[in-house]
C-alpha cells in the first residue's frame, strides 16, 4: 500500500467509525440467562445501533474490560463500580435492573433458622466468597467466630445438598431453585434484609465513551430500557432463544426465574421513573457503606457514579 | 561474597531490573491502567502493607505444595517402578497415567472438596493430582533407557531385579527423574493454589480476596510470593541434583 492509499484508506475508517452502524460490544458477567433477559429483548436496530452481546462466564472481568476499552458496555454490580472507580478505573452506571439486591444465603429450613444472624450464630458451614463487601458486612456486624467460612463454591451447589448444615451464598431466583428442584427444602435470606442493597446487573460504560459518544449511549438506554419493558410483559420468546444459548438451563426454569425477578425489577421507584432509574441516595449510601467497611481509600462523590440519560417513564 | 559468585547472580539480576524499570516508568507515564497492571512500586506497597497476612498464607501454601510435590514423587517414582517391571503392565496402566496429565483439576474441584472437606488435604490433593504425571514419565523413560551393555553386565553376574533396579536402573535414570521433579516442582505450586481457590486458605485465598476486591497490586503481590515459592523448590531440586551427579554426570560438572 504506497502512502496516498493509506491516507484515503484511514480517513475512510476514520469516516466509518462516525457511521451509525458502528458495532458495539456488551460485555456480560454470565451465560445468557433471565437476569440479562432484557438485554436481549431490546430492539438496537430501531435505535440505530448495532449491538454485539458477549456472553462470559464466572469471572468475567466485565469493569475491566469496559474501562480498558474492550468493551463499550458492560454488565457490572454497583459496589464493584464504586470500588473500580476509588482505584481509577472511569467507569459510570446508566441503567440498574435489579433494584433489590438480589443476593442472598440459602440454608436448609430444616435448621429452623430464622435470620441472617441465626445463619452465623448458630455453627454449620457457609461458603462465602470473602472478597465480597456484604461478606465483610456479615463479618463486621455478626463475626466468623461460631461458622466455619469456606470459598464459595460458585453455582455448584453439591456440597449445599449433600450437608444439611451447610450454608451458602447464592442469588436468589438462581441457586435456591435449583436446590428445590433437587428434592432440597431450601430457605433464603436475602442480604438486602441488613441494609447492603446495591443495584446489580447495572449497564455501565467507560467516562470517555460518555464523553465521545453520549448519543449513541442516549441510544443503549433507551433501547435497553425498551428491552426490559417487553422481557418483563412477555419473557417467552427471550426466553427460547437464551435457552438455545444456554440449553443447561430448562426453560421452564427461565421461566420460573423471570417471573420470580419481577418484583426486584420493578419497583415503586420505577413505576415512577422509569425502568433502570436510579437515585442519588441510594449511590449515597452504598458508597458510605463501602467506605466503612475499608473497600474504598477515599470517598466519592455520587454524583460521578451514575448518569440519568433519559428520565422518560416506560 | 565472592567475584565468582557475583558473576553468576548478575546475569538473572539484569532482566528483573530491566522488566522491573520498564514496568514501573510505563505506570508512572500512565501507558498501562494501575487496575490492570500495577507498577511495581504498588506491587511492594501492598506487600510491605499486608506483611502479615502475605507471609502466614505463603507458609500454608508452601506446606501444602510442598506435602503434595513429596507425595507426587514417593508416589510417582513408585508407580514409574511398577510399569517398568513389564512391557504388558505398561501397555495396561500408562495410559491411564496420562489422565493425571489432562485432568482439568477446576472440574473436579467439587469432588475434591467432598471427599477431602476444605482445608489443605484438598489443596494438598489438588498439587499432587498435577505434578504426578511428570515424574511418572520421567522416571519411566528413565529406568528403561539404562544402557545395554550394563543390563548384561548385571545378568552376567547374576543379579536379581531388585538389585539390578536399586544399583544399575535406579542410579541411571536419575538425571531424567530431576529433570520430571523440576518440571512437577512448578506444576505443584500451581496445583496448590488452585486447590486454595476452592478449599481455602493460602495465597490462592488471598488471590481470590483481592482479585473480588479488586486488588492489582495485592495480587500481584501473592502471585510473586508463589513465584519465589517456586523458585525455591527448584532450587532444592537443583542442590539435590548437584549433590547426586556431580561425581558421575556431565549435566553438574562444568
């Protein structure tokens, strides 16, 4: 390629990237399944975009990958936010799912336990990943003293089903249903019950995407806000094609689980503006709470957290 | 420390302190992201900072790889021995040898779990499932490559097998059974926090913690401390070695 080509060449690519139809990436923290239903329900193409969803697995390090760039968005959890952005990473919330913490420890009912200070009064296991800041929460406020803490084991709920005095963390339409479906009586406590109640599954961006494209991500709000209001009405047809995606899990058991999602989507707050909103006392909170338990150096403002690009009800 | 010990340090000592400089100058010039890569200087601070926690959780690891390195080649050695006693036994077991090799341990992490509970029998375990192999081939390829014409020596006078395997096959095959225990050496630190990933404990929890925590530099911090781990069971290896052969093998006599 002699050099005037190369000039035409890179200002055709530079023109490209300017076009609508640039592609662009969703980086998401599991398999396809209910908890990213929306995501998949939503109509990029009537929003002028072109959108490629990538599905990951456990680990997947989705703020990573959004503030490095390999990624445009990515599916994060609040507190993860809060605690990439103390130590630099640019990353900022457009659009949080689940309202409710939808985290919680799953104990056999059988132990007749009836709160999350029972769970860990009272001997036992409870796997629980340590690195997590309701983890610390749980420690701080109920100490480790009287249970016996391993790593969790991630989905995998073997050990959970062959101890009855085995505890573990779990998100709360996905591993209790399982263990059900296993022949197990299973009883949950939701974390949110302490008052550690981030948003999860939040769509989130990089501060300079923001900067050079607020349009296009004007557009992913909408599109996905569009997409949670159908997969929230009429799961079904997602459903189908996530469980081509994800033939492990049954579909009667996606179904089970959007339905049982509903109200931690869906909330008086929401009802009032609009799926995925978010408000500046709930980031208040969070970030108070993170700076107590020593996740975060400095403080933060909420303010760079998240970003409102579009308040219209739906 | 002597001029000719000096001149053996330096050459190792040159790419850390290039690597280490390019490192830290391409974080302080912001060319990588601190929550990447950390630089080097960060990497030092955490580890100066969680001193304690850092250096309990390298002696559990070390005891445990250590545990399952010992087992891999008592164990190893011995099974090695066992297929080289026939051409139909090894035509039988070897194969099944090479499972230990493929085996991917995050698959039956949860096995090793139930049948060893949390704690370091299962990260022991975990070590010893990936480092056996090596040292079963080694050793294996060791013992029947023994020369010929001492295997006839050795008849001649009417050896028995245990004899011949102890004097001649054993001592023989030893620059090959170092060479399978330096390569199960590194493979027995790996295996051993992987096994702390899901039985708990060491620096495969600390890595764990700090990589949910977000942690760059605290990660990094443990994964030098494996890294020094294992330099030192190599170097164990290699003092053994030079113990062994430097009467008798070229491989310790320049």
């Amino acid at each position: 390629m002699n050099r005037r080509h190369f000039v035409i060449a890179s200002s055709m690519a530079f023109l490209g990237s300017c076009g609508k139809s640039q592609k662009m990436r969703l980086a998401l923290n599991w398999k396809p399944d209910p908890q990213f239903g929306g995501f998949y329900a939503a109509p990029y193409q009537e929003h002028g975009l072109d959108v490629e969803i990538l599905p990951g697995g456990a680990g997947t390090p989705t703020i990573q990958m959004v503030g490095a760039g390999s990624a445009e968005f990515g599916v994060v959890s609040a507190d993860e936010l809060v605690v990439a952005r103390s130590h630099g990473n640019d990353v900022v919330a457009l659009f949080a799912v689940f309202q409710t913490n939808p985290q919680g420890i799953m104990v056999h009912a059988s132990r007749n336990l009836r709160s999350l200070s029972d769970v860990l009064q009272s001997g036992g296991t409870l796997a629980l990943q340590r690195g997590l800041p309701y983890a610390r929460l749980l420690e701080k406020k109920y100490g480790f003293s009287k249970v016996k803490v391993v790593p969790s084991p991630g989905g995998d709920i073997s050990a959970f089903l062959a101890d009855k005095n085995f505890a573990q963390q779990c998100f709360i339409m996905s591993e209790p249903l399982t263990a059900r479906h296993m022949g197990a009586d299973v009883q949950v406590f939701p974390v949110a019950e302490i008052g550690y109640n981030p948003y999860t599954t939040v769509l989130a961006t990089s501060g300079d995407f923001l900067r050079k494209d607020l349009e296009r991500a004007q557009a992913m709000v909408a599109a996905v806000r569009e997409g949670w209001r159908r997969y929230v009405d009429n799961a079904e047809p997602v459903n189908q094609r996530m469980n081509k995606m994800n033939p492990s899990m049954p579909l009667d058991v996606f179904a089970e689980v959007a339905s049982a999602q509903k109200s931690l989507i869906e909330t008086d707050e929401t009802r009032r503006n609009g799926l995925g909103s978010m408000t500046n006392e709930r980031w208040q909170t969070l970030i108070a709470q993170l700076r107590d338990l020593g996740d975060i150096p400095k403080s933060l403002s909420a303010d760079e957290c998240f970003r409102t690009l579009s308040a219209a009800p739906l | 420390v002597s001029a000719r010990r000096l001149r053996a340090v330096i050459p190792a000592l040159i790419p850390l302190v290039v690597v280490t400089a390019i490192a830290e100058l391409a974080a302080r010039y912001g060319l990588v992201k601190g929550y990447l890569v950390p630089a080097p200087s960060a990497v030092l601070r955490a580890m100066i900072e969680s001193r304690g926690e850092l250096a309990g959780a390298l002696l559990t690891t070390s005891a445990s790889a250590l545990t399952g390195f010992l087992l891999s080649t008592i164990i190893g050695i011995g099974i090695a021995v066992f297929l080289s006693s026939s051409r139909a036994i090894q035509r039988a077991f070897y194969p099944y040898a090479v499972f230990f090799q493929t085996v991917p341990i995050i698959a039956i992490a949860p096995l090793l779990v139930i049948w060893f509970g949390y704690g370091s029998r299962t990260v022991i375990a975990s070590a010893f499932v990936v480092s056996i192999f090596p040292v079963i081939a080694n050793t294996l390829s060791g013992i029947l490559s023994t020369e010929p014409a001492l295997r006839d020596l050795f008849r001649l006078y009417g050896a028995s097998t245990p004899v011949t395997l102890w004097k001649l096959r054993f001592p023989s095959a030893l620059p090959q059974i170092l060479t399978g225990l330096r390569v199960a050496s590194g493979l027995a630190v790996i295996g051993a926090i992987v096994g702390e990933f899901i039985g708990g404990q060491g620096l495969g929890s600390v890595v764990d913690v700090a990589r949910t925590q977000q942690r760059v530099d605290k990660v990094f911090a443990a994964v030098l401390l494996a890294s020094v781990l294992g330099l030192a069971l190599f170097g164990l290896i290699n003092l053994l070695s030079y113990a062994t052969l430097r009467r008798w093998h070229q491989s310790e006599q320049q």
